[in-house]
C-alpha cells in the first residue's frame, strides 16, 4: 500500500517482508499465487506493493486468506472482558481495544509478524500539526478530522476498559493518567490502522463472492472519530496480505472477494507480467484521500469536490434574517421534510466535454436554488423543477461559489507558482515554519483542486446566463417564461396551448 510514513533501511525493509511473507505461507490455510511478488516500490512512493511475475488472466486467484487469520475481536483472544462493555458502542472501538492488545503482545502475538509491515506513524490529518492543517484554508475537510471528538469519546469508553486490564494493556506510567496518555497514542495508532487497512467482513454465514472494498465508504465521511453505530455495520477486520496493495482509481485490476472460509483476492482483468496489482479505494476525493490514507494522487483528482454549506447559499440569497423571511422559513421546512436540507451541498469536479450547468447542477441544490429565488408563497418552489434553470438561480449559484472562492486566503495562481516552487531544486524556501515538505506540498493540491472546480463552475454559470439572456433577447425561446421565476404564466401557457 501507498504509505504515509518513514521506514526503516533497505535491509531492515527488505528483512520484515521476508519475516511477513514466510509467517503468512507458512499460516493455516493459506494460499498465495506464485505469480504474486511482493516487492519494494519505495522508489516509486509507493511503499509496498503487489507485482505480478507472470501473466494472470481474469478471475484467477491471486491469494486467499482464511478468516481465521483475519484480524478480529473474533479471531484475537483479547479478554471478553474488555470487549463485552463495548458492544453497544459499534464495530470500531472493541477493534481498536484488540489491535491495541494483540500489538502489545509483540512477539507472543499471532499477528506479530503483520504488525512489522504495518505503519505505526501516519501523514493522515488526524496527524498534522495546526500550521499544516491551515495551508489546507477552506477545505471542508479540515471539519471532518475530529480529533478532539474522539479522544473524547475513547476515555469514556476503551480507555477505563484497558486501564481497568493493566496486565492485558501494559503501557509505561506511574498513575492513570499517564497511562491513559500513552493508550491514547496507541487508540490513535489503532484507529488509523482501520481507517487506512481494515475490510469489512460479513456478519453472517451467507457470504458468496460479495465484493468488500477497503473501508472507505461514506461511514468516514462524519469525520475520522472511528465511532461507527450501525448495528448492520458489517464487522471490521485487519486481512493480512490484502492491504499491501496499492490503490489506483484507472489501473485497479484486482477486489477482494467473500467466501464462506475465505478472502480471496482475485484478478478483475488480465494482468501483464511485471504490471502492479492494484485495489481500489473508490470516488475518493483527494481531500478524503489524504485524511483517510495520508497521501494523493493526481489520477484520483477527477473525483475532487467542493462542499457548499446550506448557511452560505442562505446568506448569500438575503435570507438570513429569518424573522424578515417568514415565506422562506415556510418554505425551507417543506424542503427539510422531503429530506432535501443538508448541511451542506457537495459540488463535483465536471466532466471534461461539460459545458451545460444543466448537465452538472444536481437535482437537490436546484430545487434549494428555485426555493430561494421563488418570491412570496410560491408553492411551485418545493416541487421539483421542470423548467431549465433560470437566469436568477444562475446568477445565485455564481455569487455564492464567487463567496466560497474567497474563503480561500490565495488565489489558483498563488498555489500554481507554489507548487512549481515545492518541486524545484530548492523546495525549502517556500516551506512555511512548523510544516513539513510533503504535508505542504499535498496541501496545496488540495486546495487548488477544489478552487478548479469552482472556477469551473462559475464559469458554467456565466455561459448559461450569457446564454439565456441571448435566447430571451432574439426571442427565440419558444417557451415564453418568467425570467426571474422561471416559472410560465398563465396567459403565455394559453396561447402556447391553442397554437
């Protein structure tokens, strides 16, 4: 897997797979194709990594791993102890307590040899200091890290759990709390671990080739507390020897596959000799990318997107006196009970070959835009629009990505001349104090990543006012509407009708 952290020297690095790869042939139950290398790719920022040595054809078995050697808080012999005043606290903090406990077992752990090729360090967000996390600006997901949240939450769950075990957790510490600081670190260490590695594993019997991504779904999207509460959460497991793949949205060629015994990992289409076996980690954003997984690729761009949060566009509309806008809290009610009120609106990267917003525009933040344009009690605001968008919901959706735009401390231009300036042969002049160079670097990508977008959109938005604003002028509209609401009148409707 691309990895986020330092390693050890070459011997060392080539030693501990060596370590990890005899323990898990030599494993229960294992299998592992020998077309299959795993190889040093340090040179290629990639960490360890996945090489085929042979041609692999599509569908065929690339390594199979038996649940019994699945990570778990089934698997682990960690006291039930600790486990059983967790259950009501979802999937993620009775596998934190585990990692945690099978990691300071070191060499009597089963899993010691995983452990070794795992990171203990991360350039996830969780990680970065406050400078570093400020050259991110605006970016929404400075908001979903939630470090406090879940420090927090763990000293009021795992942490009297472990300290009440000291034999099972024994960690360096005088009085409970410095104990407790030092199991902190490790719950952090832990929870990255399933963030960045752990599958999710079936609850019940009935498993048949269900696909089972990497854990990167829309659970993280509330933020990096590793609280999951879903009691259908599928469980969460650490699968040795399937997160040494790397990740790649255009050449992923392999998924890991259930069955009733096994994980198996199998090839998704022909892979060539000495081609790199890669997983997918789905439509992550880099800005997800990076505080999930502590790193970026440019290939993982297309699917960068800017959130616009419903107190902007409110705002940005006059309505946020409430008491002057009675018909709109009217209206903004009805919105919220057909579930169409959010927090914020997430606005994706368009196409290449996009050049409508009526093609980009989602169906929800229109009906927001006409609700917000819609004067007085106009009950046509809460149904869904049939008209296109109009020159007023245009000209909203600019002023309030113009505003977002702003939010952001330099401009695209900035950020080009900085990242020419971080790839040069002296990076370090550019490198504010208390960064680090590659936190920086990816940073600022992040942030010119999302300011593309809404420059891009902006730029729909004026070629579409530009464009009905022609059409209304030549007359060569056929429907004859409003301008401003978008909607037709009653007279133009009746003569449309008996032409």
């Amino acid at each position: 897997m691309a990895e986020s952290f330092q390693h050890a020297g070459h011997s060392d690095f080539d030693q501990t797979s060596a370590q990890f790869i005899k323990w898990f042939t030599e494993a229960d139950g294992t299998r592992w194709s020998s077309k299959v290398q795993l190889q040093d790719l340090r040179n290629e920022n990639a960490g360890r990594g996945a090489v085929a040595t042979a041609e692999i054809a599509e569908d065929e078995e690339l390594f199979a791993v038996p649940r019994s050697l699945v990570l778990t808080t089934t698997t682990s012999n960690v006291p039930p102890t600790a486990i059983q005043p967790l259950e009501e606290t979802g999937t993620w903090p009775p596998l934190i307590v585990t990692i945690i406990y099978e990691y300071l077992k070191k060499d009597d752990s089963p899993w010691h040899a995983y452990f070794k090729v795992l990171p203990t360090t991360f350039d996830t967000l969780m990680f970065w200091n406050s400078a570093e996390l400020a050259e991110l600006q605006a970016s929404a997901v400075v908001q979903k890290i939630g470090r406090q949240q879940a420090e927090e939450s763990w000293r009021e769950t795992i942490i009297p759990v472990m300290l009440a075990h000291p034999d099972q957790f024994p960690v360096p510490g005088a009085t409970p709390v410095e104990r407790t600081v030092e199991l902190i670190k490790l719950a952090h260490m832990a929870g990255s671990l399933i963030m960045a590695y752990a599958f999710d594993i079936d609850r019940d019997d009935t498993r048949t080739n269900n696909d089972d991504n990497d854990d990167n779904d829309d659970d993280n999207s509330s933020g990096d507390n590793f609280e999951e509460d879903d009691e259908d959460e599928p469980f969460k497991g650490m699968v040795p020897f399937a997160d040494m793949l790397n990740a790649d949205a255009d050449r992923n060629n392999a998924r890991l596959f259930q069955e009733s015994d096994y994980l198996i990992m199998r090839a998704t289409r022909p892979i060539s000799t000495g081609e790199q076996i890669f997983n997918d980690y789905g439509p992550l954003p880099r800005s997800d990318l990076l505080r999930m997984y502590g790193y970026i690729t440019d290939n993982y761009s297309q699917y960068d997107v800017v959130e616009i949060s419903h107190d902007l566009l409110v705002d940005v509309a006059g309505k946020k006196h409430n008491q002057e806008n009675k018909a709109w809290l009217k209206r903004e009610e009805q919105l919220d009970e057909l579930g169409l009120v959010d927090d914020g609106y997430v606005v994706h990267r368009p196409e290449p070959n996009a050049q409508r917003l009526d093609d980009v525009l989602p169906g929800q933040l229109h009906m927001l835009l006409r609700a917000l344009c819609t004067h007085d009690n106009d009950a046509r605001a809460i149904k869904k629009p049939k008209d296109a968008i109009t020159i007023e919901e245009a000209a909203l959706l600019q002023a309030v990505l113009t505003k977002r735009l702003t939010e952001y401390s330099t401009s695209y231009e900035a950020d080009q001349a900085i990242c020419e300036a971080l790839q040069s042969d002296s990076p370090s002049t550019v490198v504010p104090l208390s960064c680090h160079h590659r936190r920086y670097l990816m940073a600022v990508q992040v942030r010119m990543g999302e300011k593309e977008i809404l420059r891009q959109w902006i730029t729909l938005c004026q070629f579409h006012i530009k464009q009905k604003s022609e059409e209304m002028a030549s007359g060569s509209s056929k429907r004859k509407y409003d301008a401003t609401t978008g909607f037709q009148s009653k007279q133009a409707a009746k003569k449309e009708k008996h032409r």
